[in-house]
C-alpha cells in the first residue's frame, strides 16, 4: 500500500480539521480506511457526540464498499430505501449513505482508501474531506 | 462522573413515573443511561409490554450517540428514512428514533446522560422525562 | 404475571444491596427479569464499572433460559465449555455462565422470574440475590 | 469529560509510539476510548496488519466495562475461558482478554477512559500504553 501511510493519514486529518474550522463548523469527528476498509487513523474533536467513530466509518466503509462515494448511496437510498436495509445488512452494519464518505484516489485513479467526516451537514462534511485529501496530495472523489 | 449517581436516577425515575400518574398516562418505563450509553437504572411499571427496555435504551442510545434528543433522529427519520436504518446498523440496533430520549445536561451544558421513556404517547414520554430530570436538578434538552 | 410487579422489584434490589453493604462488598449491579427473559428492573451502584448492565443481565437470562440457576450454567460450563459457545449463540449473546443469575419462584415452585447480580465474587453475588429474592418473600434457587 | 480530550489523546498516542521505537518493537495499533467505551482516537503505524482496529479497541473496551485492565481478563480467561465466550458475546464482540487494555485514571482514581495497543508481545503493548498515559500526565492501571 504506497502511499496512504499513517503521516498521510495525519495530513488528511489535520486539514479536515483545518477546512471545518476555517468555515466555522460543528465540531468534527473524521476516519480513514485502507483500499480494504480497515481502519488507519480516527479522531473526534472535543465536543463531538459519543458515537461519532460508528457514523464516519459507516460513510468511508459506503465509499469503499462500493467503489462509489457515500453521496451515491445517498442518492440510491433516496430512490431505494430497502438497498441501504439490505446493505447495512450484508456489510455487518457497516454502511452509512450519507454524504461525507469519499474516496482516495492516487493520480492513476487507483483507489488508496477512503475518508469518512461527521458532525456538520453531510455537505460541508464532505467538503472537509476533499481538503483533507487534497492536502495529502491524493485525488478525491466526493 | 460527578452527580449522575445512582440516587439521582431513583429521583428521574420516580418523578417520570409521578408525571405519567398525574396526567393520566399509559403504564411506562424509564431507563438512564450515563454519558457514554451504558445502563445505570431501569424499570418498568405494572401493566407495560414485554418490550420495553429496548425502547427506552434505543431512544435514549440514539439521544447520546448523537448528541442531540431523539425528537431530532425522529424529524430525520421522517425525511431520510434510510439515515433510521444505517443508524440502527452502526449502532447494533440500540437506536429508536422517536421521541421520548431526552439529553441530561448540567448547568453548563456538559452531557451528564440520557433518559428514554415508552409507553404512553412520544410527546407525552418526553414530557415525563423532562420532568424527571429536572427534579433531579438537572437541565433537559427534548 | 401476579407477584413480580415493580414494588417486588424494588424490594429485591434493595435488600440485595443492603446484603452487599452488610458483608462490605464491592459495588453491585442487579437486574431483575420476568418469566419471558425481559427486564423489568436494574441499578447500577455508584462506582460499579461502565459493563455491569450486560452480565447481570446474562446471568439471570441464563438460568431463565435453561430453567436452572446459572450455577449450574457455570458447572456445565467447565466440563463443556463449547456449550457455553453455543448458547450464548444462540441466545444472542444474552448468556452468561456464571453463578449468580438465581431463580424467583413462588411457594408452588413456579418461576417468577430471576435476578442477576454482578461486583463481587460470583458466590457473594449469588447470596445477595438470594436476600433481595427472600426479602421480597419468594422462593430463591441458587 | 474534563481532561481526556484530543489533545492529551494525541499525546498518548505518540508517547506509545515513541515506547515501542525506542525498544525496538513491532508497528504498533494504539486506541483511547472515553470512559463510556466510544472510540477518541487510533493510529496504525505503518507495517502493521489489517485488523489491528479491533484488537486494539477489543482490549481498552474490556478494561471498561469491567472497570480492571485487561491483563485481569487475561488471567480469567486461563482459568476459565467460558467466561471469555460469555462475554464477548454480552459485549457485541468488544472484548478482547489480552494484556494491553490499560486503564486511565486521574490523580482521584476516577476511570477517564482506556487505552488498547497492539502489534508486539501484551506485555509490551502494556508497557507501550503506560507509557502514554503518564506522558499525558494521567495515571496508567495496567
């Protein structure tokens, strides 16, 4: 896995951070997932909710999934509710379709990982993982 | 954790339970959770369903995970049904999003714990967990 | 269900405590379940650990589930430990070997219900439901 | 939650790591949990394996909710290692009885939370989660 090693991590986190605070967001919580969605790096803000952890990675685990970024799934739940049952189901509860899982990319388009934000609305959620991503010099796909 | 004792969670429990008493209401349960959604104290009246410990948990778990009292989780549910589904998945199924999980705060706001109460109506519930946390001298947040 | 009703309950966990108190115990946690396995009450002790609710609980399931005290669960448990596996299975998870889930029957040996009790030694566990249980005037079986 | 905030989360995250450097040890996994047993913070150094997450929160999870460091869950478990299965099981699956799940204590003897570290022998992972938690200026019961 070249690449999204644990000091990447750390850059994505950080300027999540950074991005949420820039624009005066709640407080954020904010994981990152390998190609094969275990989990690298995790850190919930202070004054973040209790089960914070559960929400960011259920949207990166969406992303990963599926190859697709959580605002597909979404956008999929809004058509089909009984998919995100059913996908909930199958992944052992690790699914959340929800905007704020995005992926990472490498500039070939090979998929590195995934990040999972939560704690503003689901767009700026995702917005602070772009700029997370991005700092990290990897590609996102939101 | 200073002041969600145990003494206190008799005193939720017994002023929820006078609310419902005084007007009227259905049998009920009263669960309180601390602030990280583990189980402090509960019961259930005479004449209430099999079930209810898992209501009232669930509505107060899903108060707690997400920092917010599950009228909140309720109002979404009607909009994002898919959001109920995911949520109760990342939780193992310890999240109800209908009213009646009302947030314990102290006076400056601090997350002490959550109440959750079922039997009678949702709003109705609610009112009776207000009740009991404030006559434990705490601060409700339904 | 004539009997076991909520100011049994209360009696039971206070004289289960008052046991603890008397022989200088460690923090107890008691819950009490009706015949079908469901919660009708529980406390946690001030300074008791975050995880009390879940083995109270699996106790007391234990010796409803199987009609025996969880003694017996126990004893079985170390000639057969593969048991233990299987049944907290296929319980769900609600299955805890260990004595100290102790049976509430009446005077014609019907089971009420049972209480689970957790903190101390799983013997002196066991002694405190048996004093909430005679305390409340049913008929115990450790 | 005064005190186990992000910033002394990061500080023990880093001092584990630096412990495992200076002794030469294996990548290292390490998780703080707040006193409710919900995820603050993880890293996985680089080299570690895939499922190291688990592991780790497996262990700072069964050192909260029995309220002992998981080295007392590991001596259980050599004696009676049905209790393990049981509670596993209670616990959805957290709980992991390997040395390595170290409680963190204030100055009070109060529970703040846990730390879980993983990836070398549990006596080093131990060692490693010490280390942390006193650079962060708490107290370790490991």
């Amino acid at each position: 896995m070249a690449g999204l090693n644990l000091a990447k991590c750390r850059k994505i986190v950080r300027a999540a951070f950074a991005k949420g605070k820039e624009m005066g967001m709640e407080p954020l919580s904010v994981v990152v997932l390998d190609q094969g969605g275990n989990v690298l790096a995790f850190e919930r803000q202070d004054g973040a909710s209790a089960g914070r952890f559960q929400i960011a990675d259920g949207k990166a685990n969406a992303a990963l999934m599926l190859g697709k970024p959580s605002s597909h799934a979404m956008e999929r739940a809004e058509r089909q509710p009984y998919a995100t049952d059913a996908l909930n189901g199958v992944y052992g509860g690790r699914f959340v379709p929800l905007t704020g899982g995005v992926l990472v990319k490498d500039k070939k388009g090979v998929i590195m990982g995934a990040v999972g934000v939560t704690g503003d609305t689901s767009e700026n959620d995702a917005l602070c993982a772009v700029a997370g991503i991005e700092a990290a010099t990897f590609f996102a796909e939101a």
